[in-house]
C-alpha cells in the first residue's frame, strides 16, 4: 500500500487519508499488508497479517514530511513487486493512496511498464485520491491531469 506524505496536506493525511487507511486494513485482518513510503526512492515496510502492525508503521510516519519531489511511478512500481514476490495469484492486490501531485516528471514509457508489470503479475491495483477540481498547490496542472489519467487507467 504505497503512501506518500505531503508537506502541503497535513491536514488531509491526518483527517481523510489515515483514517481511510486504518478503516481499509481493520477490514483485512489475515491478508498480509506492507506499508510502502516513497518520494524519489521508496521504503518498503515489512509485510504483516496482522492489521494493528500494520497501524504501528503508519504510526511510524506521523509528523514526518516529503522532502523534494516526489514521483508516484515510484511507490507504484516497488508496491507492484512486492505484491508480485510476496502475494498469492489471484489476491494480489496494491492500493495506492495519493494527491497525483509533486510529480517529478510524465514519462509515457514508465507508465507503459508499470501497467504492463502489474497485468503480468496478475496484479490490481487501485488509487484513492481525494476530490479535486485543481491540482494540488506548486503542482503544474497538464502534470497533474496526465498523472490522474495515467493512474485512473
């Protein structure tokens, strides 16, 4: 479950997305999770069957900030390995949770991977993203509409 904190949402990491994300794996209990944080590089958490470890690394997390550009390709990619190496045919599954902003670039040809990466390994993936008209602040929007349509495929 890739996940990337936002200097900029605080506010919507702490009121939307952690909320979200414990109701969504206090309904997992026995599917093994893995936390992964990512900006440019990612941290992959261990994976856990139990939910409130799960919670204990999310905790981890509070009060920390993003630093520099982030690429959600990244988290995507290193979710969708790990799903590949560590889940069962079938029930493999990466849940991403992002704003689709900080983007450090539109590479065509990554996205083509990823996606192909991920219909190989039998691999779905789903992206929650919080409501928006505009792109979120300091994000340039033909960047964040590519991303967003690139995600939602």
């Amino acid at each position: 479950m890739p996940f990337r904190p936002s200097t900029k949402g605080a506010g919507l990491i702490r009121l939307v997305a952690r909320p979200t994300i414990v109701d969504y794996v206090g309904g997992a209990a026995g599917d093994e999770l893995a936390l992964i944080l990512f900006s440019q590089e990612a941290k992959v958490y261990p994976v856990h069957t139990n939910p409130a470890d799960f919670v204990t690394d999310l905790n981890e997390l509070r009060g920390r900030n993003a630093r520099g550009a982030t690429s959600v390709t990244v988290g995507v990619g290193a979710a969708i390995d790990l799903a590949i190496k560590e889940g069962e045919p079938g029930l493999r599954e990466v849940v991403i949770f992002t704003d689709a902003g900080d983007e450090a670039g539109y590479d065509e040809a990554m996205w083509e991977r990823l996606l192909n990466k991920a219909r190989d390994g039998g691999v779905r993936v789903s992206v929650i993203l919080p409501v928006a008209d505009a792109p979120p602040r300091d994000t340039k929007r033909d960047v964040w509409v590519s991303t967003l349509a690139k995600l939602e495929e």
